[in-house]
C-alpha cells in the first residue's frame, strides 16, 4: 500500500472562468496557472498528476492532486 504522507501528496486547487479558447500557453487564463502548477512539482517526488473539475457557482473548480 502506498504511504501517503505530506512529503509525498500535494493538492492545490483553483478556481476561476474558463473559455472554450484558453489553452496553456495563454497568458493569465487559468490553464496556464493550472499548467505552470504542474510544472513546479517535482517529478522524483511526485510522480502521478490526478486533475479533476467541477462547476462551482458559475465558475469551475480545478483540483490538481499530486502523489508518489
């Protein structure tokens, strides 16, 4: 079984508008905040990337779970 502790789990999550035009490269959209988040995490640490999304009051929550 895994060992999931704070050294090894990291979760962050965004919340904001999305268009169906946003990619990851556009400048202050919220795909690129999600994709520079993924970029900051250290592979040798955290190796499998869970993103999920919900609506949430007219705008979308974006939950990024990070795990070795």
């Amino acid at each position: 079984m895994a060992l999931y502790t704070q050294a090894h789990t990291s979760v962050k999550i965004f919340v904001g508008d999305l268009t169906a035009t946003e990619t990851s490269t556009t400048p202050g959209s919220l795909a690129k905040e999600v994709n520079d988040y993924i970029l900051t995490l250290d592979s040798t640490n955290i190796s499998n990337i869970s993103v999920s999304t919900s609506p949430l009051g007219g705008k979308f929550a974006i939950t990024v779970v990070g795990t070795l």
